[in-house]
C-alpha cells in the first residue's frame, strides 16, 4: 500500500513531528529476527513512531516518556543500528483499521536498522528529546521550542516550486498552518500575486500550497488560544487551496500579512458587515442557521479550532412524543435562558455554591463548548480526533452519546453538564451522517450489553436524516425566528459578560473570556502551561459581538407589494419635467392628475399631468414654503418661513384659512388621514398636533398638544401600533424623539447621529427607522432597542428619503443623484442622475406608478416606473 497511514491524528495533540527515517525494526540484534518489519521511523517531539510498509502490520508507537535506554548497538550484519529500551509502548491502526490503541504494559527491545541516515546523528536528536520527556511540562514545551526554532531557523523558503521563481517575495514569515488538534509549520511567503506555505515536514501531499490573490474571497483576524495570531483565509472554487487557518507567533506579525493582503490591488475581497447581515437576516432575507453561522464565524469560531468550534443552540425540548408540533411552544426550549438555568432546582444549588466563593466567581464550572464536548457528539464521524484527544481510546461506552433523550435529560440534571449543540445537528446536507457509526467502529459494550452503534433518535425522526431536517425546521419555526435574538444575547451579545451576565445567570470561569488572561504578560512557564491546558480542556466564551440587546427578526409588513420578489427593481423612466418654480422646489405631493409643489419663492404651483399645463398659480407668502400635505382631496396644507400654515383649496383656487403655527419657521409636516390631524414641526423646537383642520376659523382652537424639544424640528413621521400612533421626530442636534399620541407623552428619545437630522422615514415594519444626517450617514434604527442595525456613509445625500411600502428605498442625493435601495438585502440596486442640485423631496404615487422628485434646480420630474426583468 503505497499511501502512508501516518497523520499526525497519532501524534499528542500539539507535539511536533520532525522528521522521519527509512529502516528495519526487530525485536532481536539481527535481520533474521522473527520480527522483522521494513518501513519508516517517525521522529517527533514526544514519541517514536514506525509506519511498516506493509499495511497489515500495526504501527508502532515509542513515547520518551516510557523509554528505559537508548543507545548504539554493535551488529555483525550492519554498523547502523540503535537499540531503544521500553517499559511499555502501543500498536495502533492494525490491518488498516481504526480502533483503539492496543498497549502492552511489558519490557520490550527494539532494535532499529537504518538504510540511509547515520545512526549516531540519530541518536544525538532522539537523546534530546529524551532528556526533554523528564521535565515538567513547562520546561519540556520550551526545550522542544528551543529545538524546533534552531532547526527551523536554518530553513528557508524554496522559491523553486513558486509559479515564477523571479517572483519578488515581499514578506517571509514562519507560521503554522492549523486543523483540529494538528498544527503545521511551515514558512509563509508572500509575492504581489501569490500566498505560499511552504510546510517544513514532508508529512502533506502537497509540498507547496499557493492561492492567488485573486481568488481570494475572504480573510478573518482569529483569536487563537486567547491570544489573536490567527489569520483564515477563504478562497474561491477555482483555488486549489479553498481555504487555509494560519497562526503566527505574535499579534503584529498577523496585521502586517492582514495589510498587505487587504492593501493589494489584486485582492478583491467579499465584505459583508456584522450590521448588515442582521438587517438582512431581521428582514427573512438570511435564514437563522446561515446567521447563526455567520455570527460564529464573527466571534472567531472555526471548525479548524476545537477549542473555538462553531456553538448552536438546544432547540427543541421534547424528545419522547411520537409526533412533533412546533406550533406548541412547550415542544421548545426557553431560549432566553442558559443551559444550566433551565432546570430550576440545579440552578438554585449552583447559586448556593456562586455566593460563597471568592472572587473571581462562576456559576458554571463546565463550558458549553470544548474540544471534548464537541468530538463528544462527533466521534462517529470524526474517530481519529477522539483517539488523539484521549490517548488513544474511546470514553466509556456508557458516557458516550447514545441517546438524544438522555444527552438532553443530562444537560437539564447533571451538576457539570450545560453543553450546548454543534451545528451538524441542524446541516441538512450532511443528513445527519454524526449520528451513524458508518465506519463500523467497534466502540465497547454499555453496563446492559447493547453495543454502542447509531446514536437513538427520538420517536418523531424516522431516520438520521429526517431527524436533522424537522431540527432544522425547528430553528426556522415561528417561534424560534422570535426568540433566538434572546439566547443570541447570551452567547454573542450583552448578557455575556458583566452584570448582565450575572443577571442572565451566565457566568462561566474567568479564563474562558476574552480579555481576561494576556499570555503575552505571563512568563513564568509553570503557570502559562497551566492556564493554556485550561484554555484547551474547558473552552472559550466567543467573541462579545453586541453591547446592547440585540434586535428581534420581523416579518416585513409590507401593505401592498409593488414586486413579487425581493431582488426585484425598477427601472424608471422620466416622462415629465415641470418648471414652474422661479427658485427651488422644497416639497411635491400629487392628488390624482394634479401636481402640487411649493418652493422658496414663496408660491404654490398646481400641474395637471393629463394635460400637461399649469392650472393654478398663488403666492402664499412673501417667504419661502417648506412643505406641504393633502389634506383631503382638494386641500393642501403648507408650512412657510413666515411662521404660517396655510390651508389651499385646489379645487377652488383659494386659501381657506391661515393660521401662525410656530414661534419660527414651519419646516415639516405630516396629515394622520385617520384621526384627521394635522401635525407640524418648527425651528422652535416645538411639534403641534391641530385638530379642526376644514372647519374655517377653527384651526388655532384645535391644537390638541404640544411636545417640546431642544433642537429644532428638522423632519418627523408617525406610526400606528396597533391601536396606538406614535410620533416620531428628528432635530437639529441629531436626536430622535418618541411621542405617544394617545398618552401625550415621551416613549423615547435617543441620539441617532452626531449631527442634524435631514430625513426620516419607516421602512418595512413599524419598529425599523431609516434616518439621513448632513454628514452623508445613513443610518437603519431598531426602535424596540433604540439602537441602529446598520449605518453606511454615502457618497452624497439631500434632504429625501422615501420607502415604497414594500422593499425599496429611494434616497435623494446632494448632488441630484436618485439611489434605489432594497432594504431586505441592504444593497443598492441602482442610481441615476436624476437632477442638476441636490433632490429636496421624494413622493410616489401609488395609483399612477409614478415617482415624483423636487429639486434646487427648480424642476419636479415624474418618472414611470416598470418592474425589472
């Protein structure tokens, strides 16, 4: 068998191979010796490892730590010939299959003949790393570095398996290459094309690996073992490495290739915000296990890591019904809560034992994710990682996962049990293949005499398969959509730390949180040992993603959908340009065929689109008007400089009532068509709501309330919540205000820029603002955190935004450019030069499907819009 058995899955995880030998072994000082197998001698860091070539025979693994003498020994048949001692030593992988290590606890003598290399440098190497295995840990880890970083020291990079060996190398490092519980090193080069690793072993089918610069996709700054050296790299299908985990041994080392690779111009690299990925997901757009995984990916989990595995949450909570029904929220677990709260009379002991410690505290004295909780439920997929994890045997078949029901009573009762689950258990393209002893490993018998095989599923799964697929429809239910921001909070967000933590009842030990040990800072080797065993063995709490509570996902209400599909758009088409205006247009509304604007120079202008003329002219006032809104379908209310509102009769071409609404000028309005109020905000920081609006000489004895603010009102909205109506207002000084119409109170109020508010308006639920600030931010707020989800910074922005009631927003832009947004995927989806100056107002008109814009160039245009194919 041609192919080598060997991988360093045999080793220690963390010991290092060196290199390796072509020889003979024996049991006797001869080659005639009954035993007598050709092969290789592996050379690592804490052991001897001989590969025979024949397959059918075992390998043979000699640890340092079990040797009695290792010295030369004279042969009358070759001069080339060590004799090593043991105590005790191992076989492993007999006839080529996977099974626990067989140990003989005997004296044994194994004499090596080596082919090719000098038996006396050998033993030089081997004797010390023998002298290494009689320390303590901490003293042999840093006698085995001194080693590794002397023999690799007089390595360098070979440019001659390069793509073009002229090729200017503009950084060389050392670095390793990770994968669970093996760690590569190995020289990293970069050219201004091209990333090679060039491993120092020879153990990799590939001498060389390369990826161009070109196909790179993705790259992530990781935290390794709490200390960010860590660097992942995602490329594309074409690459012929997909994807790489490297390490370096310090943090600036790590920056300087992020730079270099984030600087090129060859590199084009796929970036997809934490805030926007929310918004998308908050929207239907992502689904709960892509943001689930998307978030773990953020917080520095990676399958490459074990100690930092990706961590998914217990869904359901029922594992012995016949049928399952997810529309029963008894059938799922109470995800605002930590696994080790939900059974309450656990927790009450755990708190009992929390108050009479010292300083520092912890609830939990087990993490919900470690390298031996994961390969816990992946041993069947992933046997050769258990076997290296646990020197080379299985756990006992009676604490290994057997069952789903008694995996998840055992997280609910047990004292030092509060795993979480892996996301296997909801990937549907696996189809559950963790839950399958597919490679029939022979994995003991439990105390009943069943022996351990498939894991048993609960009576609802028909089969592994089926089981994944109901647990992912689980994680996309109704209930879980509402809820999971709640348990996202506890791993990722503001209850993962701190006092809210403690309120949460989510406190683990403090080794396990970012921040808490600098490595970097400890050097006495005793206690860094310590505490990176620690780190390795309990697990690590991810990244703190969030501060603040994190959103709720929503599904978009959206009144009446104007496109079938989410990544529709238009295309828009000007079919009218009306210049009435002398100066600039502020504000446009249409009713019907009739287009009514105003403008700075002080008049009202009434278009007929059918007819394509002017059938009304008036100045209202000798200043400029700033704003205007139908209040039935003959009368426009218009806000003025002057102080004024007016109230304009189209149909009769006069003004049926004017009143001084504001102690400075009116600078917006909005008309609750429902309630008819009329409500008005002024530079005078103050919002009036008017009732009476139509009943002449009544308006001034209809003002209902009045809210005061600090700034000056700069835009306002209102929604509707439920039987509720809510105002919602911008000011100068970037804040945003929440006023209860029915309570005649303040709900909230928030800074949402650092300077003034240009534009405001809702978009897809009633909890979701979009808002617009004279430094060209953009900015999407959750009004049931009152925080923002997203924020981007736009080229250029005027005082217009507008939503269509389904999914696109339309932003007006400082320099006349008009911006089509789709809010369910965050992206914009076209723009035009829509005007010559900056776009003052957005209005679309449902019934003619038309868009109408306003602009300081003095025009409105009407623009036809058709769906795009």
């Amino acid at each position: 068998m041609d192919k080598s058995r060997f991988s360093m899955l045999l080793l220690e995880p963390g010991e290092i191979y060196f290199e390796d030998y072509s020889c003979i072994i024996t049991q006797q000082n001869s080659l005639k010796s009954d035993y007598f197998r050709e092969g290789r001698l592996k050379l690592c860091s804490k052991s001897l490892l001989f590969e025979p070539r024949d397959w059918t025979y075992p390998l043979i693994k000699l640890q340092f730590r079990d040797c009695v003498e290792l010295c030369l020994v004279d042969s009358t048949e070759r001069n080339n010939v060590i004799v090593i001692k043991m105590k005790q030593y191992a076989e492993m992988l007999e006839e080529n299959i996977l099974a626990p290590y067989k140990f003989f606890y005997e004296k044994k003598d194994f004499y090596i003949f080596f082919d090719f290399a000098s038996a006396e440098e050998c033993l030089g190497q081997m004797q010390q790393l023998l002298r290494a295995s009689t320390l303590h840990a901490p003293e042999h880890n840093s006698m085995v570095a001194t080693i590794l970083h002397s023999r690799y020291m007089r390595m360098k990079f070979d440019p001659v398996m390069m793509d073009d060996f002229t090729e200017e190398i503009v950084c060389e490092l050392q670095a390793e290459k990770i994968s669970p519980l093996v760690r590569h090193q190995g020289k990293l080069a970069l050219t201004p094309t091209t990333i090679y690793f060039q491993p120092f072993s020879n153990i990799e089918s590939i001498p060389i690996l390369k990826i161009k610069f070109k196909n790179l996709k993705r790259i992530y700054k990781r935290r390794f073992l709490l200390r960010q050296v860590g660097l992942e790299i995602y490329s594309t299908e074409e690459s012929s490495v997909p994807h790489i985990y490297l390490t370096f041994e310090n943090e600036y080392e790590r920056n300087r290739i992020y730079q270099i690779l984030e600087e090129s111009p060859h590199v084009s690299l796929e970036k997809v915000h934490v805030e926007e990925m929310t918004l998308q997901w908050q929207n239907g757009v992502v689904s709960n296990y892509d943001y689930l995984t998307y978030l773990n990916c953020m917080a520095d989990r990676s399958k490459n890591d074990l100690t930092q595995y990706p961590v998914f949450p217990w869904i359901i909570a029922d594992y012995t019904s016949e049928t399952i029904d997810f529309t029963k929220p008894e059938t799922f677990r109470d995800l605002s809560k930590p696994m080790g709260a939900l059974n309450p009379d656990r927790l009450e002991k755990l708190k009992e034992r929390f108050h009479e410690m010292t300083d520092p505290k912890f609830l939990y004295g087990s993490h919900y994710s470690a390298p031996g909780l994961v390969l816990f439920y992946l041993v069947r997929k992933y046997p050769q990682y258990m076997l290296c994890l646990q020197n080379g045997r299985f756990d006992h078949p009676d604490r290994m996962f057997n069952s789903m029901k008694d995996v998840f009573n055992n997280c609910l009762k047990n004292m030092s049990d509060f795993k979480e689950l892996v996301p296997e258990f909801y990937d549907v393209e696996a189809k559950g293949d963790f839950l399958v002893n597919k490679f029939e490993i022979d994995f003991g018998s439990r105390h009943d005499g069943t022996k351990v095989n498939d894991v048993a599923l609960p009576p609802w799964a028909k089969s592994p398969e089926d089981f994944v697929c109901k647990l992912r429809d689980a994680l996309e239910s109704n209930y879980v959509s509402k809820h999971i921001h709640l348990w996202i909070d506890l791993i990722f967000g503001y209850k993962q730390r701190g006092e809210e933590a403690i309120k949460a009842e989510n406190v683990f030990h403090h080794v396990c949180y970012e921040g808490s040990v600098d490595l970097e800072c400890i050097y006495d080797m005793n206690d860094r040992h310590a505490l990176e065993v620690q780190i390795m063995e309990f697990g690590q709490v991810p990244k703190q993603l969030f501060t603040k509570p994190h959103v709720r996902r929503i599904s978009p209400q959206i009144a009446k959908p104007m496109c079938c599909e989410m990544n529709r758009s238009y295309r828009i088409e000007c079919i009218d340009v009306i210049r009435l205006h002398k100066e600039s247009v502020t504000c446009v509304v249409r009713q019907s065929e009739r287009i009514i604007s105003v403008g700075r120079d002080g008049t009202l202008k009434v278009y007929d689109a059918e007819k394509r003329k002017q059938i009304r002219s008036v100045a209202l006032s000798p200043t400029p008007l700033s704003c205007c809104v139908m209040v039935d379908n003959n009368v426009v209310a218009v806000g003025a400089w002057d102080n004024e509102i007016y109230l304009y009769d189209v149909e009769y071409g006069r003004v049926v009532e004017s009143f001084r609404a504001h102690d400075d000028s009116v600078s917006c309005l909005t008309w609750l068509h429902k309630e008819r109020l009329l409500i008005s905000g002024g530079c005078d920081g103050v919002v009036r709501v008017w009732g009476n609006i139509g009943k002449t000489g009544q308006a001034l004895r209809g003002l209902k309330m009045e809210f005061d603010h600090d700034g000056k009102i700069t835009c306002l909205t209102h929604r509707r919540r439920r039987h509720e109506v809510d105002i919602i207002t911008g000011t100068s000084d970037g804040e945003l205000f929440i006023w209860s119409l029915n309570n005649k109170g303040l709900v909230a109020k928030f800074s949402a820029h650092p300077s003034e508010i240009t534009c405001v308006c809702f978009v897809l639920s009633a909890d979701r603002i979009v808002t617009a600030n004279t430094e060209r931010d953009i900015t999407v707020t959750d009004l049931s955190v009152l925080h923002s989800v997203y924020q981007k910074k736009l080229p250029d922005i005027g005082r217009s935004l507008y939503w269509d009631g389904n999914s696109l927003l339309w932003i007006g832009g400082g320099s006349g450019v008009l911006r089509q947004w789709n809010m369910l995927t965050v992206a914009q989806n076209a723009e035009l030069n829509a005007h010559d100056g900056s776009i003052n107002d957005i209005y679309f008109d449902e019934a003619s499907n038309t868009l109408l814009t306003a602009s300081e160039d003095r025009t409105v245009k009407v623009w036809k819009l058709t769906q795009a194919s």
